[in-house]
C-alpha cells in the first residue's frame, strides 16, 4: 500500500506530492465521517480505499483544492447544462 504513494504516475495523475497528501488526508476525513467509499475491494483500510479510488478517477480535488467525486462533477456539468439551455 504505502509502496503505491512512491509510485511516480499515482503522484502525476493527482498533480504533485502536496495535492496527493491533501486528497489522500480529505478523503479519509470523509471516510471517517461517514462517507461511503466509492469502490469495491476486500479491505476495509481506508488508506487502501483512497488509493484505489484515486487509481480509478473516482475521487480529485478540484482548483480550489476541495475534495470531489466522480458524481458531484457530474451533477456540476448537468447544472451548468440547465443554466446554458435556460439563457438561450
């Protein structure tokens, strides 16, 4: 697990070792809050489940740094959708 934190495309898929160690501390924040983990594996690590949601474009921070998912993007891209339809 903590060999895949060295692993240099893990680092650059997230855009630097300071982005990967807020992503990775503001998942875990959620997980331990509550959240339910975005992917199916056999352990209940939580640092494992970050890795592998990070690994399948499940979870990433956004340009003010905030943590999202997959599902707020889309939710995002639907709403700026309906605002375009609706100004035209």
């Amino acid at each position: 697990m903590l060999e895949e934190l060295k692993e240099e495309f893990i680092i650059k898929k997230v855009g630097g070792r300071f982005k990967l160690s807020t992503l990775i501390q503001k998942r875990l924040v959620a997980l331990n809050a509550g959240s339910r983990p975005l992917v199916e594996i056999k352990s209940d690590n939580k640092m494992e489940i970050v890795l592998e949601e990070i690994k399948q474009d499940k979870i990433f921070l956004d340009t003010s740094n905030e943590l999202r998912t997959t599902a707020d993007s889309d939710v995002m891209i639907k709403s700026f959708d309906a605002i375009m339809s609706d100004e035209l």
